[in-house]
C-alpha cells in the first residue's frame, strides 16, 4: 500500500536514539563569534569546494549581521537539502578543507555548523522561501525518495512541473533516513527535512518499489520524464563460509535495523568484528562502541595507509577505542546457531600488490556480531532493463550537465550515477538533472522547424 504523507513520528525505542550528536547546535552567541572570523575572501575556495556552490560568505555574514532568515535563504538556494548537508557533509574534505585559515595553521571556519545554525532557524519557524511554478501540465516520475530525487522533485516544482517520488521503503530520504550515522543525523531529522522541502507540493508514494509494485514501462508511458535516484542495492557478500550464520550481516543492513527498527537490540554481544576499510565500515565501527559494545574491532585486508576512509573519521574511531587488524583476509564465519568469532587469513603484499598468503597463519577473532561492510552491490538488472538507459563500470551513463540518459525521456543522479559519492553531490546532480529535465521538455515545447520549398 502506498503512502503519500511523510511520516516523521518514528517509534522513539530505536537503538540509534541512544547516540547522542556529536557535533550539538551552536549557541547564537558562539554562532556570532564564529561568523565574524570569516574572511570574506574574494573568489572563496570554499564555494569552489561545494558541490552545490552555496555562497557561503554570504550566508555566513549575514549571520554576523543578524540577517538569520536571510542566511538560510541563500544556502536552501544552493541546496534545498542543506539542513542535512549542514549535519553529514564531510566538511574536513569539502568546504573547511579549503578554507583559508588552514593555510595559516588555524582552525578553519566551521562552515557546517554555521550552515546548520542558519537552517535551523529557518526550520524551528517554518520560514517557506520558494513557491510552486505556474503549472505546465508536465508531469515527472522519480524512482527512489532519496536525496537525489528529492532534491530534483524540489526544484522541477519550482519550475511548475508535477512530480510524484516513489519510494519502495515505508520512509523516505534514502540513506540520510537509513544509512548515515545516528551521530551526524538521526532518521527522524532526516524525515523532517523531507517534510520541510515537500511543503513546496510534490507528492511521495512510500511502499512503492519500482520494477514490482509499478513497472517502468508504465511510468515510460504515463509520465512526460522519469529520473532514476535509485542509489545502490544491498550489501555485497562475501561468499565465505557461515556468511549465513545469524548474528554476520550486512553493513547497510545493520545500520538500516540499527536506526529504524524498533525492536532490534544489542543483547550479548561483547566482541564485534567489523570488517572493510571504508567510511561504512568505520561508522559501523564507531556506532558499535557509542553503543556500548566494549571490543570492536575493524579488520582489513591491507595496510591502514590503502584504507579508504577518510582520514580525520579514521583518526576518530581510533581515539574512540576501535581496534584496528590489518592484513586479515576473511576466511571464514565461525559458529553455529550464532556467530562465535571470524576466521581470517593472515596476508602479505606480494608482487604488483597482490595480496598472498601468509602459510600456516590464521587468525581467529572473537564476535558474537560480525558486520561487512565491503561495499554494496548495484542495481544493473533494473537499470538495464531500460531500453536506451547505459550502465558502465557499475554506474548508469547520464550526462554531467543535464542528467540525461540514452533514453530522451529518462534522466538520473546521485549514487546510482557517481558511484557513491555524498549526500551533497546527490543533491547537486538532483538538481542538475532537473533543470536537464526542464531545459528538455523546451525542446519539446518548440514548434517543428517548418520548410518552404519555393517551386
Ligand atoms: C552507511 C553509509 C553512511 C553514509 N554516510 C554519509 C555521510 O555521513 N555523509 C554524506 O554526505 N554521505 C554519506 N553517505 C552517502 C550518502 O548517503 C549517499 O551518497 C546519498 O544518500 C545518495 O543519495 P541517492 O538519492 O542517490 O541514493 P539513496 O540515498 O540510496 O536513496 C535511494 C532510494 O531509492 C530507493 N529505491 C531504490 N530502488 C527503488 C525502486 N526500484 N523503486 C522505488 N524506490 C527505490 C531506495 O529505497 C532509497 O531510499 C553514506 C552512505 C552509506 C552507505
Ligand atoms: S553543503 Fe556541505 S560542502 Fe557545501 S557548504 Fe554546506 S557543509 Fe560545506
């Protein structure tokens, strides 16, 4: 059955409301100081770091000048998701990591927490700063309730399109609602800026998957556009051994329980194996210790040097307390009605890189849970089954600039289409591909070029 309404009273005995933010709001005092340390650089390296180019000098002085509502305006200009971008962005990498004060070996302007302070304000009194478009009878399905889509769904309303996102989950939001740890955003913030931005008067069908509850070929017919924010599918497996023993799961699986259900609980498990080098794995890692799991560990099968994670989440999981295994090949899942522990090969560089093993060593670690967090697999089989629509090096094949597809009437972005980047690039491709979508239906609009044979 599908749903049209956003719900945001999520049971409040979710394991992920133990979490508490570590990065709280600021006080409108500290907030001030904050913003009058801004350089106001002329041609500022941290709009160029924005994937959605929020002008951020200005936002931040009209926050020094007491110009809060107006501060808010423009990073939603920008980014109609910027009171999430504000919590989950990784400003280490993206607008603070250009800052200039890095450069003197001070600490950068908190751009994130200035951002969140001005859309908070903006929030707390409802302030609505865009309107539907005057109608022009277009109407666009959007695969998926993330924030690709939503972000899209936002601005084609703007320019007067109709739009309706289907989500195949009871929530939308996509993974800023299932995904993103409980100490950036919690699920309910994140259906509470879907309800924000859904004012604006587009509809969301939830418990709507595409592809079994409504083919395509349907939306291909009924709808004048179709973006595809279908982001990635479920986590990849390993294809070990006992991978199937209850207790080893899934990374996005267990973050999905882990922030959403409210019955899941943690009960007996002392030890936790977390295995991958990623920013999952790490969250999960981290989100294991803050809820009081006293051994993590995280084992990879490389050096920490090749992991993938960002360096400043690594720094902080290790002050945290997780354990860090490097050059463990997971072997096999070790238990039987429950997970007891993890089998690992031990494994050494070998030539051009290749990992081979060390004879004769194993390793076994204790763990009632053992989470994988090795990446999640894509969703080819829908996307192929598309005519026109392109799917290469697991991702599908869309223009940068407009989103567009090889089928006219198809566009998409966010992971699906950047192979997984942030939340930030989903709402900037979510946008793109809306004024792609726009910029397309004009095409349409203009009358056929007519020829005049003169006999
Ligand atoms: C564990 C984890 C933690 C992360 N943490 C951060 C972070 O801290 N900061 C950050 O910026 N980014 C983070 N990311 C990345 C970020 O969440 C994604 O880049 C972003 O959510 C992508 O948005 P999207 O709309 O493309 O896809 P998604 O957010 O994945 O949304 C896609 C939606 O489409 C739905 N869907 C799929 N197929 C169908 C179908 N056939 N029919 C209907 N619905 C469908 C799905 O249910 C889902 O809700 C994290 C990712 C993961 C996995
Ligand atoms: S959206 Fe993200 S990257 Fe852009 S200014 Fe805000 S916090 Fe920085």
């Amino acid at each position: 059955m599908s749903d049209t309404s956003v719900r945001i009273d999520l049971p409040a005995n979710r394991l992920e409301r133990q979490i508490p933010d570590l990065k709280p709001p600021l006080s409108e005092a500290s907030a001030l100081a904050e913003a009058n340390r801004c350089l106001y650089c002329y041609d500022a390296p941290c709009i160029q770091a924005c994937p959605t180019a929020i002008n951020i000098p200005e936002f931040i002085k009209r926050i020094a000048t007491g110009n809060t509502k107006g501060a808010a305006k423009t990073i939603l200009e920008s980014n109609i998701l910027g009171h999430s971008c504000a919590r989950v962005c990784p400003v280490e990498v993206l607008c603070a990591g250009a800052c200039v004060y890095n450069d003197k070996e001070e600490p950068p302007i908190m751009i994130g927490r200035l951002q969140r302070y001005a859309t908070q304000y903006a929030y707390d009194r409802n302030l609505q700063f865009f309107k539907k478009g005057a109608p022009t009878g277009r109407k666009i399905a959007l695969v998926g309730g993330g924030p690709a889509s939503v972000a899209a769904a936002h601005e084609l309303t703007r320019l007067g399109h109709a739009c309706t996102v289907l989500e195949g989950r009871a929530t939308p939001g996509g993974l800023n609602t299932t995904g993103v740890a409980p100490y950036k955003l919690h699920a309910e913030d994140s259906l509470e800026e879907i309800a924000y931005v859904q004012q604006i008067g587009f509809e969301i069908k939830t418990n709507t998957w595409v592809g079994k509850d409504v083919a395509i070929e349907s939306l291909l017919a009924d709808y004048d556009a179709v973006f595809l924010g279908i982001g990635l599918g479920a986590d990849s497996r390993l294809g070990i051994p006992g991978e199937d023993t209850p207790g080893c799961t899934g990374a996005v699986a267990w973050i999905e329980r882990m922030k959403n259900e409210p019955s899941y609980k943690l009960e007996g498990v002392t030890h936790a194996v977390v295995v991958g080098g990623g920013n999952t794995a790490i969250d999960v890692a981290r989100e294991l210790l803050h809820l009081g799991v006293p051994c993590v560990s995280m084992a990879y099968r490389r050096d920490e040097k090749d992991m993938s994670g960002y360096v400043h989440e690594l720094a902080a999981a290790k002050k945290e307390g997780v354990r860090l295994e490097f050059r463990l090949q997971p072997k096999a899942v070790v238990g039987g009605d429950r997970v007891t522990g993890m089998t690992f090969q031990v494994v050494k560089p070998g030539e051009g890189g290749k990992l081979v093993p060390v004879e004769g060593a194993e390793v076994t670690l204790p763990a009632e849970l053992v989470v994988v967090a090795t990446g999640q697999e894509k969703l080819e089989a829908f996307v192929k089954a598309i005519p026109g629509v392109g799917f290469e090096k697991g991702r599908v094949v869309a223009d940068k600039r407009t989103g567009a597809t090889g089928h006219p009437k198809v566009f998409a972005g966010g992971d699906c289409a950047n192979g997984a980047k942030e939340v930030v690039n989903a709402a900037a491709e979510g946008k793109v591909a809306a004024l792609g979508i726009d910029a397309y239906f004009q095409t349409l609009s203009q009358p056929q070029e007519i020829s005049v044979i003169i006999k």
